[in-house]
C-alpha cells in the first residue's frame, strides 16, 4: 500500500480515517470488506475498485463514474441484480488483480465525482442500503490494523486516533528524540501507559527492581501467575509489553547513579519517578547542570481511621524555571512512617499522579493549551482539590 499517496491524498485518508479498508494495488483502488447482498439474500463482502489518477504522490479528481468490483454481482434484499448500474462482466485488470463485474452510477447533476471521498461513498451507500434491510448492524467502516513501516511511524501500527480527531499536527508536537522514564513502578509505570502512546522515538526505562506480585497490583494491565514466577527486571517486563504497540523502548535494568547519570544528557524530557534521598538529589542536581526538563511527582498517603488520605504532587523544572524546586520537592531520604512505602495498593492514585504528569509534559510540548503555566501541581484526596501553584515568570513561593 502506497501510505504516502493516501497521507497526502485528503480524500483517501478520510476515508481511511472514517474506517475503510484501503489498498492501492497495481495502480487502482481497493476498498474492501464492503457489505452487499447476493442473489441467495445472503450479506457477503466484497471489494469495490477503482482506477486511480495522480499527480504526483496525490490524488486528482477521477478520470471515470465507473466502479469495478470483486466479489458475487451485488443485489437488491430480493436478490434481484442491480440492474440499473450493471455495466460490464469480468476482466483482469493487472497479473494481481482481476474483477468480477463493474457498474456505472453518475453523479447529479455534474456527471462527475468531486474526488475518490466522494465516489467511494456514493457507491458503497448504494450496496449497504440493500444489505442494511437484512442486517442492519453491518457496516464498511471496519476500521482495519494497518501495519507501519519503520519509516514511516515509531508505532508498529498507524495512529489513527489522531487522525480521526483531527490532532495529526499538535501530535507531531510530541515527536521529541528521547524521554527517559527513572523508575517504572506503580506511578512510572502509569506514565510509560500514556507516554507509550504518543510518538517520540525513544523512551528510556531506568529501574533495577524486580516484577513482583505487590507491583501487579499498582501497574497498568494484568500480569500473569508465570510472568510473576520468572521474576523478571521491570524495564524488561514492561518493554515486552509496550513492544507489541511500539518501536523505541529502551531498557536500562539499573538505577541512576554517579557511573550512569551521565546518560541522562541526551535526553529531551525526564520523567523523575523514584522516591526522595541522595539518589533523586543526585539526578536533579545532574538533569539542572545538563539542562534538561522534567518532572518530578510524589505522593504523600497516610491511613486514618482505616481510610487513606493525602496529596499527589507533580513538580516541574525547566531552564524556564527552576527556583522553585527545592521548596517543593523533598531531596532528603524518605521518612520511614511513609504509608505508601508499606505497599499500599493505591492503583488508581499512580494513574492520576501520572495522568497530572504527562498532561503537564504535554503542556509544555504545546499539545495542550496551557495559560496557567503552573509548575507545581497538587491534588489532595478528601477534599478532591487540585491546585496549581510556582507559574512561569513568578518568584518562587514557601512550601506549605
């Protein structure tokens, strides 16, 4: 398939993001898993065909009204053939394609269609309306896995998310070279989920933790009893899975200390995941000198009255602003009556401590608008407040 005539074809691409089943053989058009009605009332599939006219690597408007296909010769819900667009019997087209019959429906009043948008629809409007009466639930838009090449995506599949939205040019806000994730447990783990999908060309794990039950318990999908029992790195257990979406997932089985801070400089974006002590105090200190963003986030849980409460924190440095940091971020180690470090399981508290996270990482790449531009987040459980705290271009302010 020709992916580079149907990204820079409108018409094709809205039809592949509307969910049609797209393949450009030998010069034509396909257009598959089409619903139609046989001459049994049977609903089958079949391909629509069509010639394709170019210039250069788009689409122009069709040379021809005249459509092929491949497949039974599509009838009405009685099974009587559609006579009144019946137009030719077989033929081979190319070595690798060979039609069944063709039709001919023209366009009113012009005679003409516009481009293939509107050509393709027309003409599967007109199969789906008989295999509708039968089914009604059946559909051409199947919204089929297209594989992508290395060149042409860091996924192993299109993003079609983002072109169905519409948000294909502030995604490629994303396209950064490396982020780095230092810790992948219960919330950096969340923030691989969500950064995983979107397309820098690398993420970098760093963690020298193993995968055990506790972490199951705290982490995005569902770990299996063998998974567990072959104990393995979490970089390496979280990297098999996000390799089935993705290209460019790095695993370091190891934490950051003086011997590999250093390769924390090549990287454009850090997500800081790890608890407080010498070891963050030694990153943050490395991430400043290199001059490299991040994010730092933190939770603070306590259990009262057998109820968990407490606040979520999500810091941000840049070379915009960095002052504010150490009013806000605990470098010391961390406190032993910490209730969170006796493995409370609080999943969805590190999916929303990641979700704050990445959101703000997304702010910063111009994704998300961002008029507070705060760099400093918290959201505190009982009261459900979330506040936002050290803007851009204002003096640092005292920890509460």
């Amino acid at each position: 398939m020709s992916r580079q005539l149907i990204s820079r074809s409108p018409d094709l691409q809205r039809l592949e993001d509307e969910g049609y089943d797209l393949e450009i053989r030998s010069g034509y058009l396909l257009v598959k898993d089409v619903p139609y009605v046989n001459s049994r009332q049977q609903v089958k599939r079949g391909v629509l065909v069509s010639t394709l006219t170019t210039a250069g690597n788009q689409t122009t408007s069709p040379d021809t009204h005249v459509a092929m296909w491949v497949g039974e010769h599509p009838c009405d819900r009685t099974g009587a053939v559609l006579q009144k667009i019946s137009h030719g019997g077989r033929q081979q087209l190319a070595p690798d394609l060979t039609v069944d019959c063709s039709f001919s429906s023209k366009p009113t009043p012009s005679g003409r269609y516009s481009d293939y948008y509107d050509k393709v629809t027309a003409y599967i409007a007109i199969f789906l309306s008989h295999a509708q009466t039968i089914d009604p639930n059946v559909t051409a838009q199947t919204y089929p896995v297209v594989r992508a090449t290395e060149e042409e995506s860091v996924f192993e599949y299109l993003d079609t998310a983002s072109s169905r939205a519409q948000i294909t040019i502030a995604t490629k806000k994303l396209e950064v070279a490396k982020v780095a994730i230092i810790g992948v447990g219960g919330t950096g783990s969340y923030v691989l989920d969500l950064v995983a999908k979107t397309p820098p060309k690398e993420i970098h794990l760093f963690d020298d933790d193993v995968m055990l039950s506790h972490n199951a318990f705290r982490a995005p999908g569902a770990a299996s009893c063998d998974e567990l029992q072959a104990r393995p790195k979490k970089v390496f257990y979280f990297k098999a899975i996000y390799s089935k979406m993705r290209r460019g997932i790095i695993a370091h089985p190891y934490h950051i200390n003086e011997e590999t801070v250093g390769e924390l400089q090549g990287m454009d974006f850090v997500f800081l995941c790890i608890d407080g002590g010498e070891g963050k105090r030694l990153i943050v200190e490395a991430l400043e000198r290199f001059g490299v963003s991040f994010i730092d986030v933190g939770m603070g849980i306590d259990l009262v009255d057998s109820s968990l409460g407490g606040i979520l924190r999500v810091t941000t440095s840049s070379a915009e602003k960095r002052d504010h940091l150490r009013n806000r971020v605990s470098l010391a180690d961390p406190g032993v009556d910490d209730e969170y470090d006796r493995n409370i399981q609080v999943a969805d508290l590190n999916c929303l401590n990641a979700a704050l996270a990445v959101t703000k990482w997304k702010k910063l790449c111009g994704f998300y608008l961002d008029h507070e531009k705060e760099y400093h987040s918290t959201y505190t459980i009982d009261c459900n407040m979330l506040t936002s705290d050290d803007h851009k271009d204002e003096a640092s302010s005292a920890n509460a």
